[in-house]
C-alpha cells in the first residue's frame, strides 16, 4: 500500500498537556509517526511518498477562516506576548461555553485560544501549524491517489485530525486530516463518502463537521462518552440532523470491551456503510483499542489488527486511511501496519 508521509509532522512536538489537574508530558509525540514509519520501511509494505503542495482552500472547504487565521499566527502571537514563552507552550484558560458569546473576536490572544479550543491538554508548539499542514496535504495527497485508481492510501500524518472541528482544536488534534480528505472526494465528484473511524475515542470533530449532510456518512466505534473522552458527544442518539438525519451512526462500547465485541460492532458498522452505497471510504485510524495502550480501556491484542484490516478491505471500497491516536508507543508501528497489511491480503 502507498504511504503518504512528511517529517514536518516533528515540528509538532509538545511538551506537556494538563492531566488531572498537573502538567503531565504529551502523550501524543513524534515517536509514534517514527515508529510506524519503520515498521512500514522494515516490513515493506509498500513505497513511501511526499504529499504534493496544495495552498489552503482545501483545507477551508472545511475549517472556518477566521480559525485558519488564528492556528497561522497563534505561535507568533503568544510569544509577542512575552519573549520567554518562546520556551513554553502555549495552553488556553479560558472557555466561551454556554451564554458566552463565540461570535466576538477579543484582542486578547489567551481569550481567542479559548474560544478555538476545547480542552487543556493539546498543547501548540512553534510548529504546530506547519506540522498539521503538512499532514492535511498528506491527507489530500492520500486521497488524490485513490481517485487515480490506487485501491488504498495511507496518510501518516500528525498531530492527529478527528477530534478537531470547523473552528476548534482539542484532543491533540488542529485540522481535520480525515474530513478534508472526505471533502476532497466530495469536491472531486465522488458522490457519496463514508468516514469510519476507529480510534478509541469518538470523533466529534468529523462528526460535527459532517452532521447536516446527507453526502458524507459518518461511523465511529469508540469507548462509550459517559465514561471516555470527549465525554459530551458520540453517544448512540445522535443521528444527524436535517438532510444529515439517518447519515451519522455511533457505536460505542463499554470501557473494558474486548476484540470479539468490537468485531460484532464493525460488522454492524461496515454493514450500514454498505446500504450507503458510497464511492469511497475514508478511514481515521486510530490504534488507540491496542490492550496496552495507556489512556485508553479497549483490550485488542496486536494480531487482531491483522483482522480488521480484512474486514475493512471486504467492503470492497476505494479506501483512505489516516492516522489518528494510539499511544503505545512502542507497538503502535506493528497495530498500525498490521491493519494495512490485513487490508492488502
Ligand atoms: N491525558 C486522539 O486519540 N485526553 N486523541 C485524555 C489523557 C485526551 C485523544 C486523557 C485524549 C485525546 C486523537
Ligand atoms: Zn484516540
């Protein structure tokens, strides 16, 4: 399978994120792109590319342009703010929820870092926006060689996508790698796309980005919100709404869940992709269900991923897949691969 990769992702590497109640170091960190990329070079899976250049409409045919305008600037900003926070990252503190307002635009760049964000534990970096650019480009690239007729991609790329929306970063993640490349299909004709994403937790970016919309089908397996993050979105109620009612499907499963009945819920996944009857099939792989996995609670052992590829590759679709969490460090090259592998057989 061709690779899309790009060692920009190494910009992004932050130092610490806010984990109950201390600063605690990232758990999302260059390493984890390192390792797959051996993993990938060692078991020969396939030739590993550059991503083309693409200027940034792609990128905000989904994310809106006043938080574009501010994830290009933040780093400058923040350490105009004080020339020692050129050895920090930067954190937000502050948060517009309910009866604040989002529309305004405050001069305060704390204050805007609030209103883009969601949690305190995605740090931004002097390289944060080069790095995630970087990766979206990977993603589009992905994409670009499924149109032209490869039956798979692989975009390597972090920080990770699926937690990160129109106008918001969060959960390690800043531009959406995965729904810019779904759009992208959208926007080179295909006419329905399926995002399916299996990382551990629910992707309630791509969710929200994809909500209203009957052209792009969004699944997500995922530890159940009431005890897993992003907590307030990805239970099973939500169905999408207007045109987009019926289109958004969420399966989560009891922290604790084993292979077997993760199994059952892709099958149901892939069978509801298949009525769908979509051109192509965008993949956020996360493999963050590996048992070790250390801010996580699924229990798959790494052979079991050799299985979902399998799975994945009898839905018989033109397929994208893009890298997400997973955070066992160490074995999230081999989980990765043999996903990747499974697919090919
Ligand atoms: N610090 C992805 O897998 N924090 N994001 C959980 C541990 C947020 C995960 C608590 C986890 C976000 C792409
Ligand atoms: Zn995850």
């Amino acid at each position: 399978m061709l690779t899309i990769y790009n060692d920009r992702h190494a910009l992004h590497h932050g130092k610490l994120e806010m984990f109950r109640g201390e600063l605690v170091p990232c758990f999302e960190v260059p390493a984890r792109a390192d390792y797959v990329l051996q993993e990938l070079q060692q078991r020969r899976l396939g030739p590993i590319e550059e991503p083309s250049a693409f200027d940034d409409a792609a990128i905000a045919r989904v994310h809106a342009q006043r938080y574009l305008d501010f994830l290009s600037g933040a780093w400058d900003e923040w350490v105009a703010l004080d020339p020692a926070n050129a050895t920090r990252d930067a954190l937000p503190s502050y948060w517009p929820i309910r009866t604040f307002r989002s529309d305004v635009l405050p001069a305060s760049f704390p204050a805007r870092m609030g209103l883009f964000s969601y949690d305190a534990g995605t740090p931004l970096t002097s390289g944060t926006w080069t790095a995630a650019r970087a990766g979206a480009c990977c993603a589009l690239t992905a994409a670009a060689r499924v149109l032209q007729g490869d039956r798979a991609a692989f975009a390597l790329t972090r920080p990770p996508g699926h937690h990160a929306g129109v106008d918001f970063f969060g959960g390690y993640c800043f531009l959406n790698n995965a729904a810019i490349a779904a759009q992208s299909l959208r926007d080179a004709g295909v006419e329905r796309v399926a995002v399916l994403d299996i990382d551990y937790h629910h992707g309630n970016g791509t969710q929200a980005i994809f909500y209203e919309r009957a052209d792009v089908q969004f699944t997500s397996l995922h530890g159940d919100p009431h005890t897993e993050y992003p907590y307030y979105l990805g239970y099973a109620d939500e169905r999408g709404a207007g045109e987009g009612l019926g289109f958004n499907h969420n399966l989560p499963l009891a922290r604790g869940s084993g292979f077997a009945q993760w199994r059952e819920a892709l099958a149901t996944a892939l069978r509801g992709i298949a009525a769908f009857k979509p051109g192509a099939l965008v993949v956020s792989l996360g493999l963050d269900t590996f048992a070790g996995d250390p801010i996580a609670g699924f229990t798959l052992a790494t052979a079991d991923y050799l299985r979902v590829g399998e799975d994945l590759s009898r839905a018989g679709l033109p397929t994208v897949f893009v890298f997400e969490g997973g955070y066992a460090v160490a074995e999230v090259g081999a989980n990765a691969v043999n996903v990747l592998e499974g697919f090919m057989q």
